[in-house]
C-alpha cells in the first residue's frame, strides 16, 4: 500500500516539465554570475514586454535562501516570481523553486547546469513539476525568450 508521500511523490513525477538548450559565447563563470549576481540579472530577466527600468531582484545566494524577481509589464500589470534555493554548485548548477506571486499554490522547480564547451557554455534548463500543460507551454514561450537574452547579454 502507498502512503500519502509515495503517492504525493509519485503524482510530482507525472506532472508536465520541459528542457530547454542553449549553446552561449561566454565561459560558465559569466553565465553563472549573469544568473546570481541581482544587478546583472535584471539586464536580461523577464519579457520584452518588461516596462523600463521597472525590473528589481533580490537574491540571497546559500541553499535555503530566497530569490525574488518583480517587474511591470508595458501594460502597469505587476508580476514577482520567486523561490528558494535548493542547490548550488558555484559556475556548474542552480536548483530552485519557482512561484508567481498571483498563483503560489503552483509552486515548481527549476535547474539550471552549466558545462563549459569549448571557449562557451552549453546551458541546459530544466523547469519540472507544472501545474498543466498550459502552464508549461506558457513557461517554454518565456524560458525561450529570456534564454536569447540572456545569450545577447553574455555576449
């Protein structure tokens, strides 16, 4: 008989993730701090629709530490994202939650590994544990997004 944590386990396993892959011209060290450092983030993070000047984030970088991303679209609408961080191995990985402030009931989980290739990066993110598949086809339209820039910025 399963208990209530194999069954909880087992329904986070079958929920919808998706992979992306990105090959960037910069070694992992720049990638990496492009990622953790919050005034370096907040040059590529978030959609084209981002109202200028209007993005803010504050990391703490240590497992168990949080990280918050807030900007206004072009729109005035507000959004945050948010989580925790889970793992981290300086220059190689990033394991965080991930939460919209508007549904954080909806709580999933992103890795970020990096592996140097040749003079760049071959960066692959993994978000899992989706609410739906409309929510992650929405996250795979944004992670695509922000991934060019984010290879524009490291550049």
């Amino acid at each position: 008989m399963a208990t209530q944590s194999t069954a909880a386990n087992r329904d986070l396993t079958s929920r919808p993730s998706l992979t992306l892959k990105r090959r960037i011209n910069a070694r992992c060290e720049k990638v990496y701090a492009a990622w953790t450092d919050p005034q370096k983030i907040v040059h590529w993070f978030g959609p084209s629709t981002v109202r200028k000047g209007s993005l803010q984030a504050e990391i703490d970088l240590r497992v168990g530490g949080r990280f918050r991303i807030s900007f206004y679209g072009e729109d005035g609408e507000y959004f945050q994202v948010g989580g925790v961080y889970r793992e981290i191995v300086p220059n190689a990985r990033l394991v965080f939650s991930w939460a919209w402030h508007s549904t954080p009931e909806r709580e999933s989980q992103v890795t970020v590994a990096l592996l140097p290739e040749g003079g760049g990066t071959l960066l692959t993110l993994h978000h899992e544990q989706f609410f739906d598949e409309a929510a992650r086809d929405g996250h795979a339209r944004g992670w695509t997004e922000l991934l060019e820039k984010l290879e524009k910025y490291s550049a």
